[in-house]
C-alpha cells in the first residue's frame, strides 16, 4: 500500500448521515417558538410594521425630493429609481457621463 492509499479522503470529514424519524406534533411545534434554531438564525423574522416603515420612508424621500430638487435632478432621480443605468441615462439626457458635459 503507498502513502497515497492509506491518506484519508477530504470529504470523510463533512460526510452526514441524513435518516428519517417519526416524531410528534408536540416536538415539530416545539422548533416554531423563540428558542427554534430558525429563530436564531434570523431572530428579525418577517414584520409587516418594517414594510410599512419602509413604505412610509419611500413616500417622505419624495417628498423631499420633490420640494428640494430641479427639474433636471428629479427625472435623472426617477430615471435612477426606473432602473435605468448611468449611461442610459447619460445618453437619454445627451451628456457625457462621466461630467454631465454635452459635446
């Protein structure tokens, strides 16, 4: 036997063994509580109040904008927001974009 026969293999160390076990509805209920391993995991879960905070701070941004922006700024800011890209924009708008200078 060489020394390349008797090295282990990398993958010995991660191997697990995944069975099957009945269980009871006490116990499955037991994993939905504070102490569940997903609770630890993500201990923010899902909160609507955090969507409704974060829909009320998207209405204040525009309004914001709106009253503290040009013209120019705000399309070029609901362009952004649209998903167009620096350079879709720089081209709509016929400027360099890298200065805003129109060749």
């Amino acid at each position: 036997m060489n020394k390349r026969d008797k090295r282990p293999n990398r993958s010995d160390k991660y191997q697990y063994v995944i069975c099957e076990v009945s269980c009871t509805d006490e116990y499955l209920q037991s994993f939905s509580n504070n102490d569940s391993i997903a609770h630890q995991l993500n201990p923010y879960g899902y909160d609507e109040r955090a969507d409704e905070l974060v829909d009320e701070l998207k209405k204040l941004f525009w309004e914001i904008a709106d009253k503290q922006l040009t013209p120019r700024q705000k399309e070029i800011l609901h362009m952004r927001a649209d998903g167009y890209t620096q350079q879709e924009i720089a081209n709509y708008l016929e400027v360099n974009q890298s200065s805003g200078w129109r060749p």
